[in-house]
C-alpha cells in the first residue's frame, strides 16, 4: 500500500523486549549485536522465517567528557566476528571508520548520570581511525577475515596513509569578546529554550535585573546544558547539567540593581533510549531564594560561520570571561592534523572558518582534528573561544589524536 517494495531490515538490541518491540512483520532482523548462538536462536524464535544478520558488530565505543577513552577488548572483538565467520553470519561493522562531530554535532546519553555528553571525536576506537588510518585492530581483523579466503586469493593492497602534518606554536592574542558581539535582544518574561526563540546550537546570554532580592541561593530549573553566572560582570561560577549542578550563591552586590547574567551553552542532544526530547538553554524558570525571576533580555548566539565571520574587537581591554582568541599560521605544505588545545579551558575552536567543534579540561580529548582540506597554504586563521581564559596560551598542532 505504501509502495515499498524493497527488503527492509530493523536493528534491535539482542533482548526479548528490544525484538518483541522493534521489529516489524516480513522484515529481516539486524541485531545490535549479534554476538553469539543464542543471539541468533533468540531472534529467529521470534521472528521466525526472516533473516537475522548482525547489524552492528561494535569494533569500539564512543566516548563522554570526563571519562577515560573508551578502548573495547580486541580479543573479544576477534571472537565475536570469529563465530560470525565460522557460522556464515552476515556482518555489519559500527563503525568501520572513526569521524569527526564537527561544529555542534556531537550527541548524548542519558545514562548514569542523568546526561552525558559525547566528546568532539568520533574516532570510536574504530579500526580505521578518525583521520582514515589503519589501527592494530584493523590488521587484525583483516588477518582474521583473510584467512577465511579461499587459498588462491590474496588480500587487495592497503592505500596508501593521508599525508599527516604537524604545526610548530601558534601564538594567539586577545581578540575580541562575546560582550562586544552581542546582537539586539529579544524580550522576554521568562527565559525560554533556545528552540523556543527558533535557535538550535550555539549560545544564549539570558539577562535579567534584579529589583527584589539582591543575594541567595540562585537555582536555574533546568540548565541545559552548561552555564558560566555573572553579576554585575563579574563572573560567580558556573552551572553543569552533567554534574547535577543547577544551583550556586549569588554574593552581596554594592549596585542598586544589581543585572544577572547566565551564558548558557547547548551541549550534545540525547540521541538514545529515553529523554529524547532534549531542549537547550533555561527549560522552565530561574528562581532566588525561591523567588522567580522575570522579565529578561535574551541574547540568540549561534555561533553559526556568519557570526565568527562579522565578529569585530572593540579595542577595549576587558577581563570578563568569554573570550575569543585570534592566532595565525602560515604553511608551505597542508595535510590532516590536531590541534592541541590542552592549555586551555572549554570552548570551541575554529579554523579558517570551520568549527572543529568543542573542547573541554575534563577532557579526554585534546586534540581537535582538521582535515587538509580546512587549510591552505600560506597564512591561515585559528579562532578559540573560551568560556573561562583571560589569557591567551599557545597552541601547536600533532598528527595524531593522542
């Protein structure tokens, strides 16, 4: 009836729930993993008369901000794809090649803590890495697959590597800020979401004055995702969804009317099981010692290449976090690389125009990968925000991840 008259597949996870749920009638069954016998037993019991493959056979694993890389056991790898091959299973490796969420693009989990979001990197600990390299994984997996051919084929010849360059220090300096680039605000009584004042990456600044109570405990219902707080411009601290952190005590102001600013910044989207409607910036209210806040000034930043693009400098000198950094770089040969952003804090670099996407001390990633194809030769631009430095710090850039 709806004219599809090609094979269709679902992926479900290897569980009784997950198949009974996700699959669909006269569909063949991609299991998310098919790792073992009883895998496959389950699912055709299930749905039977179908095909069932491994849809995704994990090589690796993403990795969330704060945590260690997240490295899977090859060993486990091999005998998995093993028993796929001496049983004559059909395979799908996620993902057989590592990426990059460039821009604002990286995902989140609503896991253990509530929300985790995913690091820049998408190199998943694949057997080809981020940069399109060949790891020890792959070689093994290839030598495990090989020997499966028949004794008078020979495995193709590996491509030759992207050329790989390192660039010696780069010395930003001072640039410009976001208070010097602000646009005109929207009005509002409340602090809305960022989708509600059609935005959807990026930043808002939410500025409000406050005419009844002047210090307390102030509580952000919900922060998403990550704020820094300020009063009367000077920085009080920050606010994290990922550490639970939506709370912090404004101090006594000397002003009349003391002006509050919370910067908040969109992480990654829930991307899998449940809270899946994930929306950016202040959700529902902003309250001092319980008392709700209204009547807000509302700064869109997105952030997007027209907004890097016009930023302009003011000539001013100002110390208040959130800051861009300017630094150029001139090369006589271009090729993949990472740019080490280590000495600094949180923000997002980019280079040339292209956001390479986010960084963060917590790490683990440091290292931000550009493509050759972001560089040129001659001179090039590197432009760091940070929400946190006062004070530029050089950066170099390597050949690898790590």
């Amino acid at each position: 009836a709806s004219g599809i008259d090609i094979p269709t597949f679902t992926g479900d996870g290897p569980t009784t729930y997950m198949l009974e749920a996700g699959s669909l009638p006269g569909s063949a069954v991609g299991l998310d993993p098919g790792s073992s016998a009883a895998d496959f037993e389950l699912a055709a019991k299930m749905n039977p008369g179908v095909p069932v493959f491994s849809s995704e056979t994990y090589p690796g694993w993403l990795t969330h901000w704060g945590e260690e890389w997240n490295r899977p056991d090859t060993a486990r790898l091999l005998g998995e794809v093993k028993f796929l091959m001496d049983n004559k299973k059909s395979f799908n490796f996620y993902v057989i090649h590592g990426g990059t969420n460039f821009g604002f693009t990286a995902g989140a989990n609503s896991g253990r803590k509530g929300y985790e979001p995913d690091v820049t990197s998408y190199d998943y600990d694949a057997p080809i890495n981020e940069q399109g390299r060949p790891t020890e994984k792959y070689f093994a997996l290839r030598n495990l697959i090989g020997s499966y051919l028949p004794k008078n084929e020979k495995l193709f010849k590996i491509p030759d590597t992207i050329p790989a360059i390192s660039i010696p220090l780069i010395f930003p300096v001072r640039f410009t800020s976001i208070w010097d680039n602000l646009p005109e605000p929207v009005s509002s009584v409340t602090p809305n979401t960022f989708e509600s004042y059609g935005q959807d990456y990026g930043f808002i600044l939410y500025r409000t004055e406050l005419i009844g109570h002047k210090k307390g405990r102030l509580t952000v219902t919900d922060i998403h995702d990550y704020a820094t707080v300020f009063l009367n411009g000077e920085y009080i601290g920050h606010l994290d969804r990922r550490e639970g952190i939506n709370t912090i005590d404004l101090p006594e102001s000397k002003a009349e009317v003391p002006v509050l600013e919370i910067l908040v910044e969109a992480m990654g989207r829930i991307n899998f099981a449940q809270h899946l409607i994930d929306r950016k910036g202040i959700t529902e209210r902003v309250t001092l010692n319980g008392m709700t806040l209204m009547n807000w000034e509302i700064f869109k930043l997105p952030m997007d290449w027209k907004y890097i693009y016009d930023l302009r400098s003011s000539g001013k000198t100002i110390n208040k976090p959130g800051l861009f950094f300017k630094g150029n770089f001139s090369l006589a040969i271009t090729g993949d690389t990472y740019f080490d952003v280590s000495n600094y804090k949180k923000g997002i670099v980019w280079v040339n125009g292209h956001n390479l996407g986010r960084f963060w001390d917590i790490g683990p990633q440091r290292r931000l990968y550009c493509p050759a194809s972001f560089l040129r030769l001659g001179l090039n631009e590197i432009i760091i925000l940070d929400l946190h430095m006062t004070e530029p710090k050089p950066v170099v850039a390597t050949r690898t991840l790590e």
